[in-house]
C-alpha cells in the first residue's frame, strides 16, 4: 500500500504566505514543501471536509447555515400532519444527530451559542407536530435520554463540549491544544465544578467516550428536573417515565399490520401529554362518565372505572402478548381456568409446558402509580408494581397449584414501567420468537416491549379523550364546514 500524498489532490493553507517559503532543519538537512504542491491557500477562514476553520463570526456563521437547512427540513415534517412519524423523523433525522460532526471538529467556544438557536428550532417543530404548549420544565424532560424519562432531544448547545473533548482526545491522543483546554473547562462549569489544571491529563489518560461524557450531563440535568417538579405525583410520574422500557412505545415504527403500532394524531397528543406531565385537565374539569374533578396528570382519566375502559386495554394488551407468544411458536391459549360456576380464570394466556413441564398462567394488571396508597408511601416508586405482582400471586397460586400450573404475573404502570417478574417472562419469549422469526433477540425483545408500549399508550389515550367534556365543542364537521365556506 503505497503511503505518499498525491500533492495533486493536496492543498496547503497557512494565513501568513511567507510560511509556504520557509525551509526547516530536520536532523541538520534543511526541508521545504515541494514545489509540486501548487494549490496554496492563505484565506484564514475555510471549510475543510465539511468542518469549519477560523474565527468565531466565521465558524458561527456556519452553524447558522446548518441551522437554516435545518429548518427547511423541519418545516417539511410539520406538513405531515402525523404526529408520531414528525416525532421519529425530528428525533432521527433534524435534531442532535444533524449537528454531532460539527460539535466533533469544531471548539465548543466558537459555535456554542450558535448551536442554541439550532435547539430552540427543534422545539419549536416539535411543539407544532404535536399541538402542544410545552414549558420550560417540560422541555428539560424532552431533552433528556429515553432511558432517563426524556424524548430523545438532546441538546446540542449542552453537549457541545463533551463530544469536542471525546472527538479531540481519541483522534490526537498526545496532543493539548487551547481548543482542548477550553472546551474541558466548559465542561467542568457544566458539571458545577471547579476548573482543575489536572483534568484534561485525567482525560488523556483515560480517554472516554462521547456517550460516557454525555452520561454525566445527562445524570446532572435529571437529578436537577427532579428537584424541580412541585408534587411528589409528579416526581412518580417523572420516575415512571425514567423506567427500563417505559419509553419502549416511543422506538416503535409506526406500522400497520397483525399488530397495530400507529396513534392517531389526537392519541399521539394526549400520549406525549402524560409522559411529559403536561396537563390533561384543567381546574375544575369533571370526568364525563362520574362527575368526579380530573387531575392534570391523568390519574382518573385512565383509573376511573366507567365506561369500561380499562378492561378494553387489559384485553388489548392480553391480545397483543398473545399474538407475541403465537409468533414464537408457545401455543398459548386465551382466558383458562374458569369454568360456569367459577369465574376467576386466573390464566388469561396460558401457555404450555412453560417451565419443567408446568403450564404458565399469565395475569396482567395495569396499575397507577399515582394512587393515594403509592402517595403515602414516597420514595417506593417500583415497589408498587411488586405489590401489585404480590397480589396476583396471593389470589392465584392456590388454584394454579391445583391444576398443576405456576403464575406469572404480568404488572405494568400506566406509564410503561413493568414488573420484574414480566421482564423475566419477556427474556423467554424473546428467546423463541428470535429463533423462529429469524432476528436477532434483542430485535425480538424490543419487538415485544414496543408493541405493548403502543398498544398501553393508545388506551390511555382513548381513556383520557374520552373522558374530556369541555364547555363547547369543535370537531372535524364543523372545521371542515368552515374551511369550505371561506372566501378570499
């Protein structure tokens, strides 16, 4: 493999001419650059493979460039009047992702501030997709990881300095530079610490990576949200949110087919509502089905038992996970256990020969975390779910050892956070359903997370629209009415 430069294709840049001319001493034998490098240039502002070099107007003015394509791109997914696919595509295509190689090649210090204006646009987009006024707390939560209760936004403004310090160290890892120095700084008062002398040897010596210095920012902007949220509901709601796989309905593709995996533009609204604690009720509103006041985070809308709305999601979900174990080959059948005189049933899927031979009888059970028992009991967020999973065991493993069967008992929060003994239980049938569908297991425990995920928030949603009752009404016939009758 030949290692010489085609100076053809070289170009050479300095800002001071006088520096293409100049003849340097290596080992006593004087070296100049050859004479075939023709292409010289000594603008001191350029782009070069697609980074930006120079001063701060130039660099910022670049950002700025980025911003307004970005923008365009933006502006197109508005028009697509689906506010689950305009999520994906901004979360994907035209947010942290469309800036990251400039914050990798670029000093923080030149285009941080630039960068904001590239965050506040992917706000604004993401509050027209959805129709929703989002706060100030509100979008603090979005910005965070969806592992952490956010929305995949991340900042690039914030984040900035740690992908600068990453991108630096790993691709020249012996060499400190100003911009290293600096941006290490930037960090440090990110962080709420105190610069230290110390800090970027500390990093050389242990290069971290991108998602490790991110993680801590990440760690920092959740614990102070937290701090910010007035009620110990809404603490639960944010805990919830921040839970293994509760975010699971936010990854899946919108698609239709055996299993429905699309929202509706108004269930989408009310599902990103409840996640972010944006309100659902206003003072004063009272459910349509009791008469009883509704509570801006939700907590009646989707516990209130008329209407019977919360046996058509038990059984949505039941549906969904037994369509899962059908594509895994488990042979699972629907509602056993009960007979006339006994209606129980404590199996609502029971699949065989589970474990050792033993039938599983699966129970699931949709809880709230924002009950007036979880309320008195602070701090104890997901212990709830193993109270509720306790429960099933107490009333079902009398008659599932009878009939030779174990209980598995399924809890999920309305916020997506399930139960440990479900987790274990999704392991298994992700086990199968990779084997006989051919993916890979963690495509296959996702696809199991995912559809549920969907499928809860859908209900919820229906749950929460449904029990709306405002003052008047305007829906579809009257704006397409009034559409029709305009003149200009």
């Amino acid at each position: 493999m030949c290692k010489c430069l085609n100076l053809a294709k070289c170009e050479l840049f300095s800002p001071t001419p006088a520096n293409f001319s100049q003849v340097v001493l290596v080992d006593g034998e004087r070296l100049s650059f050859p004479r075939s490098l023709r292409s010289r240039s000594h603008v001191p502002d350029f782009v070069l493979l697609g980074a930006p070099f120079g001063g701060a107007d130039f660099c910022a003015a670049f950002v700025a460039k980025l911003c307004a394509s970005n923008r365009k791109l933006l502006e197109r997914i508005e028009q697509l009047e689906d506010p689950q696919v305009a999520f994906h595509l901004i979360r994907t295509c035209a947010s942290f992702g469309k800036f990251v190689y400039v914050t990798r090649t670029t000093p923080p210090a030149l285009v941080r501030a630039a960068l904001e204006r590239c965050d506040e646009d992917v706000r604004t987009s993401f509050a027209r997709v959805t129709a929703l006024q989002i706060t100030n707390l509100a979008w603090q939560q979005a910005q965070l990881p969806l592992s952490r209760g956010g929305m995949g936004f991340r900042s690039v403004a914030q984040h900035c300095a740690a992908t600068y310090i990453s991108s630096h160290i790993r691709a020249l890892p012996e060499l400190v530079t100003r911009h290293l120095v600096e941006a290490s700084d930037i960090f440090a008062q990110q962080l709420d610490v105190l610069p230290d002398p110390d800090q970027v040897e500390r990093l050389m010596a242990n290069p971290p990576s991108q998602r490790a210095l991110s993680s801590q920012l990440d760690n920092l902007h959740a614990a102070h949200l937290r701090s910010q949220l007035g009620s110990l509901a809404d603490q639960l709601r944010f805990a919830s949110a921040a839970a293994p796989r509760s975010a699971a309905w936010l990854l899946a593709l919108p698609c239709r087919g055996p299993l429905d995996l699309t929202l509706t533009p108004d269930q989408a609204q009310v599902a990103l509502q409840q996640r972010l604690g944006l309100p659902l009720a206003g003072p004063g509103e009272k459910c349509s089905f009791c008469s009883s006041a509704l509570d801006a985070l939700g907590h009646h809308h989707v516990t209130c038992s008329r209407g019977d709305f919360r046996n058509s999601r038990h059984n949505r979900i039941r549906d969904a996970l037994y369509r899962l174990m059908s594509a895994a080959g488990m042979s699972p059948v629907l509602e056993q256990g009960g007979h006339e005189r006994d209606l129980t049933r404590p199996a609502d899927i029971l699949v065989p020969s589970w474990s050792l031979g033993k039938s599983a009888a699966f129970d699931i059970t949709v809880v709230s975390p924002l009950t007036s028992d979880n309320l008195n009991r602070a701090g104890e967020h997901h212990d709830f779910l193993e109270r509720a999973a306790a429960r099933k065991h107490d009333e079902n493993d009398a008659k599932c050892e009878a009939l030779g069967w174990v209980c598995e008992p399924a809890a999920v929060d309305t916020y997506g956070q399930w139960c440990d003994s479900a987790h274990k239980a999704f392991a298994e049938i992700a086990t199968r359903l990779s084997t006989r569908s051919r993916v890979t297991y963690s495509s296959a425990l996702s696809s199991i997370y995912n559809t549920l995920g969907v499928v809860l928030a859908r209900h919820n949603a229906i749950a929460v629209l449904a029990r709306r009752a405002p003052p008047f009404s305007i829906g579809a016939r009257e704006v397409l009415s009034a559409s029709s009758s305009l003149s200009y």
